[in-house]
C-alpha cells in the first residue's frame, strides 16, 4: 500500500500535496470515448475493475471487443510533478507506463493526468471538475484532466520531521507526544493474544500493574500469544516511522522479532482522527493480524492522528478569547461612563482604581513591612 500511495504525497516549493482522498475504493473512475475505447483509472491506488491486468492504476478496453484489456498505467511507475506553466494555478501531473504495447509500434501505452487547484492566487476559486478523459496525445499517451482542492498546496513539510523518528511528522502538524503514557502502557486483549504499545519514548514503560514486564528491553509494541504451548513476550517493533497512508496517520514498524522464516515481525498502528485524544470509538484496537508471526495491524482513533495545521482553535482558547474580549468591552466602556458623564477626573476614571491602589499597597507593606504608597 505504502508504494501505491508513496508518489501522492510529495513536498515542492509551492508546498505540500497529498493527492490521495482522490483514490476510490469502491469503483473506478470511467471514461468512454467517442472512438471504441473505455478508460478505467484510478488514483493512488490500483483500480477496482477486476478484468484489467494486475497492478494496474489504469486499463482500457474496447467496446467492439470487450475481452481485450491493455494496461495503460501501473501503480508501480506512478510519478508526481508540478507543471511548469501555466503556474496560476498550481497543477500537478499524475503519470503512469502502462505494460500495454501501442499497436504498430514499441511504445508502452501511457497516462497521464493534470489536476488543477481549485484556487487561483488572486483569491477566487473555481468549481471542482471530475477527472475527465481529454485526448490522446500520442502513441497511446492518454490524457485526462480535473480540477481538485486536493491538488492545492498546504503549508510545505520538507523542512520538518519526516516521520523517522516515531513521534512526529512535518512542521507543526503530526505528533504522537501526547499519547506517551509515563507511568503505563496501553493494553489490547484478544481471546488469542494480549499486546502492550506505547508512543514517543523509549519502548514500553516499565510497570508490574498491566502485565508487560518481561516483554523485550526497547519494544515499543509487544505481544503476547495466548495459544502457544509456552506463550512468550515478543517484541512486534521498536522503532517505527510515520507516514500519511489514504488521508490516515499510520505508524509502521518493521523490526519486530523474527519468524521461522527469517522476516521480521511488522506493527501497523493507524490513528484515524477524531475530537478526543483517546477513547473514541472504543479505543485502541486491533484489526488483523496475530503475535505468532506475520503483520498486526491496530487502530486508535484519536486527536493525535488529525493534522494540526488544518485544526482551528480549541473550544477553551475560543472560550478564553471570548472573555478577554467582554473584558475589555467592560472596561472600555466603564472608562468612557466615569470619564464622559460622572466627569471624574485622571485616573479617578479608571475603573476600580481604588481596589488596584489597595491591593499594590497591601503587596508593597508585605514586602517591605510597613509603608504606604502616595498617589
């Protein structure tokens, strides 16, 4: 999955895209022609369509013959760039080599789709177009065009982490520091197995409460195979990596134990994002996978996994706001009052003088002892 998606998310210096809410999971997108062809493609990922050649990002067939399907795209050879021009607006280009041969030549068939942003630089936008077959350009190079606010660039990530280290990703955007728990790991039962992970540290905690000591020094994610004629702690990873997998935080380790056959045991923990740091939509969880060998895969919902340069502010720095704001329309408007129509003069006019002059008297005698001070 991580190659499919891996050429959909890219730093330029216009600044961060991440083409892949444009990948469907369900159908493909469909094109037919005014000739005899039909186009099945999609982005970021393979297509659904079971009859085009396996690995395809996109295949086409033909109405007069609809048993011969060619692929014009792999997902293998997937690239992204911008186009150089025009730059306003930004436009990428999503390119494939196909296996398909173009008939009476050499050359591979192509793809190759330019998504526009929807916003232009002068501030308008424009309405979004479904991706649409355009033309052939040549020798079997088909182009399709659309226009996507997911083409549009986001604040640029390539001079932040880049995820390697297990804890963050990009400047000021992911970060699973929150979920580091000091004094505890988080535990999963299954009837088959029972795991402990924890986030942003150095592996496990150690903590005789929850069961994990003698789980491997440094493992950050450990299991333990209830079945086994002798259940032994296992490390499933130490070390992992961010990465951003079809719009979900996804925290990939690939250095766990190893199995009979000489492969490392893989963790696979994605946080799809919710309003709470944890606990929604049951919490921590595990989706496939099992201690014995082979790849687990957990989910944890959780605030962690929402990227936070698109986040607003919270409900209590908006809540705080608001009561500055009444504050100072308070004092303001009681200022104006006093001065304007009781006509009371300099700092007589300043609300509540006489409680602010009490209590930094009160503070100067507590600190020197005695003494008053003089307005």
């Amino acid at each position: 999955m991580a190659s499919d998606t891996a050429p959909c998310i890219f730093d330029k210096p216009a600044g961060h895209f991440d083409l892949t809410p444009l990948r469907r999971l369900q159908a493909d997108f469909f094109a037919p022609t005014d000739a005899q062809n039909q186009f099945y493609y999609n982005l970021c990922g393979p297509v659904v369509e079971p009859r085009c050649p396996p690995g395809s990002g996109a295949c086409m067939t033909f109405r007069n013959n609809a048993s011969h399907w060619e692929s014009i795209g792999t997902t293998a050879s997937a690239q992204t760039d911008i186009q150089r021009s025009p730059d306003d607006p930004v436009t990428v280009l999503y390119r494939m080599t196909g296996t398909g041969i173009c008939p009476g030549s050499s050359t591979p068939m192509s793809f190759e789709m330019a998504i526009a942003c929807n916003q232009l630089r002068n501030g308008s936008t424009t309405p979004e177009v479904r991706p649409r077959y355009v033309k052939e350009l040549n020798q079997c190079n088909y182009r399709f065009e659309a226009v996507s606010r997911h083409a549009c660039p986001t604040a640029a990530t390539s001079n932040g982490p880049d995820g390697s280290d297990g804890c963050t990703l990009g400047t000021n955007r992911y970060s699973l520091a929150p979920l580091r728990a000091a004094s505890f790991n988080y535990q999963v039962d299954t009837p088959q197995d029972t795991f402990w992970l924890n986030f942003c540290g150095n592996g496990l905690v150690d903590s005789p409460a929850d069961g994990s000591r003698g789980c491997p020094n440094g493992a950050a994610v450990c299991g333990l195979a209830k079945d086994e004629a002798n259940p032994t702690k296992r490390s499933l990873g130490s070390r992992g990596k961010l990465s951003v997998e079809n719009g979900i935080l996804t925290w990939t380790l690939k250095d766990g134990e190893q199995c009979a056959d000489g492969v490392p045991r893989t963790t696979v923990v994605r946080f799809p994002c919710t309003s709470s740091l944890t606990g929604d939509n049951g919490g921590l969880k595990v989706v496939e996978g099992h201690t014995a060998c082979g790849k687990t895969v957990f989910e944890f919902p959780s605030r962690a996994g929402c990227d936070l340069s698109t986040l607003g502010p919270s409900g209590g720095a908006i809540f705080g706001w608001i009561v500055f704001s009444l504050l100072l329309v308070y004092f303001f408007g009681r200022l104006a009052y006093n001065f304007f129509v009781l006509r009371l003069p300099g700092f007589e006019a300043v609300p509540h003088i006489d409680a602010a002059i009490d209590a930094i008297e009160w503070a100067r005698a507590k600190w020197r002892g005695t003494g008053r001070i003089q307005i």
